[in-house]
C-alpha cells in the first residue's frame, strides 16, 4: 500500500507547485485556486491512505480524474509542457490506484 500512498503524496506537491508556477508565469488565478485546493486535498487523503482507509482509494480516483480533466482541457488550449506531463501523471496515478483496489476488493 506504501508505494500507492507515496506517488499520491508526489503528486499532491507537483499539483500544488504546478499551480504556483501557473500562477507566477501566465498569472493564471483559477490554476492557483483549484490546483492548491485539490492538491492540498490529496495531501490529505495521501496520509488517510497510508492509515489504510479503505474509500481514500475512491477519493484518489476522484482527484485524479478531476485534475486529469482539468489538465488536458488547459493542454488543449496551451499546448504547454507542465499540464500535458500532469495529464500523462493523473494518467499513472488513475490506473494505479485501480490495480491497488482490485488486488484488495478483487472484481465485484
């Protein structure tokens, strides 16, 4: 479950951070916002799932898809690196977080 909890805990920082630099390079006000907020959010939930919280799984998947939305939508319109490598990571962390809960649940 370790290794779930610490690439979530990763890309919590790199969403916040993304949205400072968003912020500070094309002074983009609704990045800084929703990016902070929900990355401070998987902040969060990255410690609930190092505590073995069976629906912070659930949750992971519900940021992720968010800001996985979010960051394609803004690649679509920029073509900028930052949120096409964060679209790419949302990407990992969904299907990782998928594999970690059908080895626990396995398939219903």
């Amino acid at each position: 479950m370790k290794p779930t909890t610490y690439f979530n805990f990763l890309y919590g920082l790199a969403v916040i951070l993304g949205g400072i630099m968003a912020y500070r390079a094309e002074n983009q006000l609704t990045s800084l916002f929703v990016e902070v907020l929900l990355g401070v959010g998987i902040l969060i939930n990255s410690y609930f799932m190092y505590k073995k919280n069976k629906y912070s799984f659930y949750i992971a998947i519900l940021f992720a898809v968010t800001l996985t939305i979010f960051f394609a939508y803004n690649f679509a319109i920029s073509n900028a690196f930052w949120p096409g490598a964060l679209t790419a990571i949302g990407v990992f962390i969904i299907i990782l977080t998928l594999v970690k809960i059908f080895r626990i649940a396995g398939p219903e």
